[in-house]
C-alpha cells in the first residue's frame, strides 16, 4: 500500500502513520503515548492484544498495513485478537465466527498473522465484503437469512460447511475465547474499546497505546517494547 493513500484514510480519525522506517522514539510518556488501565487485563503477559471490528475501517487500515509489520518486530511478544461483540448489527455472530477460526488455526499450528491463516482470511473476508464491497447482509440480525448470509461470506474463504462451523462452536477452546472476551458491556474488550474506540492495543494486558501519538511502524514497535520492560 502506498503512504499517501493510506494516510488520506486514517488521518481524519486517529494518529498518521508514517509507514517509513527510522522514525525517532523518545521516552513513552503516560497519558500522551499510553494510558494505565485502572483494571488490567488479567494473564496478558508477553502479549499485544489487539481489540477491533470487523465493521471498523481503522481495524481494516492497520491489519492492511500495519499490525503484522509491527509484530515482526516484536517476536518475544504474542498477538492477541480480541473480537468486539458489541459493535457492528452482526458482532455478536462475528467474535463466534473468530474464534472458531482461532480454535482451528491453534489445533494446526497456525501462526494468526500468517496469510494461510482460517483467522486472518475470515477476518479478511468480513473486512473487504463490509468496507470494500459496501455489503451489509440485509442489515438486520435477527433474521437467519441475514445471519447466514454474514456467516457464508467467511466460511466460504475458508472452505468450511455451516455444518461443521456450528459444531466447532461447541470447542471448548471456542467457550474460552468468547468468554475472554466478552460479548456485553461488561467486557474487558468494551471496557478498552470505550476509552479511544477501536482499533485498541492493549501492552501486557496494562497499557493502552493512544494511537493519536503513534507516528510510524518503528516507533510503534518501539513503544510497545519500552512498555513491555516496564516494571
């Protein structure tokens, strides 16, 4: 992706990002770079967890260009994908579907950055058919059809039947991850996403980046590193 088109998407909403090595980095600086959660989220360690949407196009911006560059830089750190259930007419259907796909690249050995990923190309799918294509799968979520229609639009790209999708939805794995990260207001997930909105990265389950302050991929990795060594 060229830097000009990405910064005429995300400049409006949240920090410019250079996409440019060499970026400077001072010391991070609490409530400019990174805010402290008041409640961490707990068993988080060595992780950068990431919250997001498929229905939010800043999420779409920085898995396009960003979240996989920054994790190559940080390989003694786990990505973490949080799903938020409460955004989007069909979240609640998206975060099920997510952690399928989890439960099932982590049964094979699949690293969730990776393009041969059944997480990334969902998620991807989703991503393109809602911001790219403009499809809305009618729109209301309480009628199957429509529900089906969202689902079918992943599962497709994955090449796995709403039959066996369904039943991978009673993995134990699966009950962990959507308990993790909550599918109410109560979530640590929607307690993060409340604070700037979605994207959010989470350091160690403590530190929240403010993505305001973030001016380039080294100096994001950078960041993320210093607060990874805090104390």
């Amino acid at each position: 992706m060229k830097v000009n088109s990405f910064f005429k998407g995300i400049a409006k909403s949240v920090a410019v990002l250079a996409l440019v090595a060499g970026v400077s980095l001072n010391a991070a600086e609490e409530g400019k770079d990174y805010v402290k959660l008041e409640k961490p989220i707990a068993n988080a360690q060595n992780t950068v967890i990431k919250v997001f949407s498929y229905d939010c196009p800043f999420c779409y911006k920085y898995d396009k260009a960003v979240t996989k560059k920054v994790m190559e830089k940080l390989p003694e750190m786990k990505f973490v994908p949080y799903h938020l259930a409460t955004k989007g007419v069909f979240g609640k259907y998206g975060s099920e579907l997510l952690a399928v796909m989890i439960a099932k690249d982590e049964a094979a050995g699949t690293n969730l950055l990776d393009d041969n990923s059944k997480f990334k190309k969902a998620k991807f799918a989703l991503y393109k058919a809602y911001h790219d294509k403009k499809e809305r799968w009618g729109a209301d979520a309480s009628k199957p059809e429509n529900v089906d229609a969202f689902l079918k639009t992943a599962l497709d790209e994955v090449g796995i039947s709403k039959a066996d999708y369904e039943a991978a939805l009673n993995g134990d794995r699966v009950k962990e991850l959507l308990n993790l990260w909550g599918m109410d207001n109560n979530s640590d997930s929607y307690m993060v996403a409340k604070i700037q909105g979605v994207p959010a990265f989470v350091v160690d389950g403590k530190y929240l980046i403010l993505t305001k302050s973030v001016k380039g991929i080294d100096q994001m990795a950078n960041t993320i590193k210093e607060l990874h060594e805090m104390k």
